[in-house]
C-alpha cells in the first residue's frame, strides 16, 4: 500500500507527524515541508494547537483585503471546509490585476461616454454576443447570490472577465458595450471586493460612489440566441460549424451548409441521399 493511500485509510495527516519530527530536529524550513507533504501526504488542516494557522493581516497587507474576500469566497461553498493555499490567493490577486489592468487601458477612451437602451441598436455580432454574454451573467449572478453560491457567482464573473479580454473595440458604439458590460462586472463584484471597484468605477468617468447608483437590471433582450453554431458532416463525418438562425427550418439549413466552401468540396457533383436535421444541433448530409 501506498504512503498516501494508508495515511487516507486512517484518516491521518502527515502534518501531525511529520512537522512535529522536523521541528524537535531542527529543521524549519516551510517551502520544503510543505514540498513533502504535497508529494507524499495530505497537508494537515489548519489548526491553532498545530500552529499552522495564517495571520489574515499578514495576508492582507500582502495581497490587500480585497484578494483575501475573493479568495475565501471563490475557494468552494460556504458550508464546507477549505484548505487555505498561497496558489489559490495569487490567483484571485492575478484576476484583480488583470480586471485592473484592462480598465486603465481603456479608462481615457471610456470616461466621458454615455449611453440609453438606444444605442443598443443594429451591434455588430461582437457587440452582441458581448451584450449576451454580460446580461446573461448578470442573470446568474443574481439568481446565485441569492442562494449564496458565492463560489460560482464569482466563477460566473471571472469567465466573462475573461471573454471581454479578447473584445477589441473599434468604434463609439463598441465602446458603449464595452462600458456598460464593465459597469456591470463592478456591479458584481462590489460586493466582495469593494475597494478595487471603486477606484476602477471612478477612473472610468463616475464621480459618484457605487452606492449612489441603482444596481444594474439584465436586459432579457439581449439574453435572446439569435444564432447557432451548427456542426455539419458529410457521411457521418464532421466537414465544418456554420451559423445558422435559431430554430432554422431544414431546407434553410441544407442550403446554407450546401453554399459554404468546406461542405461544397464534399458534396459537389454528388447524389445528395438523405438529410438529417437535429434543429440547432446538428446536420449531417449523406451523399
């Protein structure tokens, strides 16, 4: 039987030992420990009597109390334990600085825009997926928090985060998107991290503090799938995704997938035998 497997079978921790036999040695060094148990045992769990506990104002003044919120939130659900990790407070500390970072590079251009439900019209189809994307978040979120899904609501947060990462904004229409789905990621996140917010919702053109403004509503609107991304083969063989209108009728489909250059390939000068249709999940055409 393995070490590791033993110590799990009897519910021992290699902290409880393993520390005690280093320390009365001599031996202090944490960064080597700590290497020990990770490859052969379970950490011990934090504990006052084993002196293993960390300093939150240590923490804090490390990493600022804004980091330590958000980690404790995100590490896993209210009700159960957690296993306090530096890994896991550098990686709410990165999202703040990345969420950080993004806003100052577009604060200059975003401070004096405003925008209404107006300018909302005719996006182009990035605008409005980032739009989806937001409100749809914003949706979850709320119905997270209220069950005190901290861990996902933030998960939630970060993933659209992640997804305005890659937006490139190219015109004033763009920007207002852009300014709103950042308004509401502050929203979000002001909350749990409230410090950081409100510095960011000031550089961004806001003289008021957060508390003065109303919290945002979804846009059910801009929730609505108006495409699919439909995966097409070719005798049961995956040719190309193409996007289609949602709950497209199947000669629409057939046709679009007939025009588009991957499937033409494989399909011109041939018999066309059958068609499947799963509506907006799938087309396979047997030739």
């Amino acid at each position: 039987m393995k070490v590791l497997d033993f110590l799990r079978e009897n519910s021992l921790s290699i902290g409880d030992n393993f520390r005690l036999l280093l320390h009365k040695l001599g031996f202090e060094d944490e960064v080597y420990i700590k290497e020990i148990e990770t490859k052969v045992g379970e950490p011990a769990k934090m504990s006052k009597s084993k002196g293993n506990t960390v300093d939150p104002e240590e923490a804090i003044k490390k990493y600022g109390a804004d980091t330590i919120r958000l980690y404790i939130l995100f590490a896993g659900p209210v009700e159960k334990d957690f296993e306090w990790t530096d890994e896991g407070v550098q990686g709410a500390y990165r999202f703040l600085k990345r969420l950080w970072d993004f806003t100052h590079k577009y604060a200059d251009r975003l401070r004096d825009i405003t925008y209404s439900e107006e300018d909302f019209q005719d996006l182009s189809p990035d605008c409005k997926e980032i739009r989806r994307k937001t409100h749809q978040t914003l949706n979850r979120y709320l119905h997270q928090m209220e069950s005190f899904s901290f861990n996902t609501a933030i998960a939630s947060i970060m993933e659209l985060s992640n997804t305005l990462q890659d937006f490139q904004p190219s015109d004033s229409k763009s920007l207002k998107v852009l300014k709103e789905s950042l308004e509401i990621i502050l929203f979000m996140l002001y909350p749990i991290t409230p410090h950081v917010c409100e510095e960011l919702w000031h550089r961004i053109g806001h003289e008021r503090p957060m508390a003065f403004y109303n919290f945002p509503v979804p846009d059910e609107r801009a929730t609505i799938v108006e495409e699919v991304e439909l995966p097409v083969q070719v005798n049961g063989k995956l040719r190309a995704v193409i996007k289609v209108p949602v709950d497209a009728e199947e000669w629409l489909v057939k046709d679009m997938a007939l025009r588009d250059q991957k499937i033409s390939q494989w399909t011109e000068g041939k018999e066309l035998k059958k068609v499947v249709y799963i509506k907006n999940k799938l087309l396979n055409l047997v030739v």
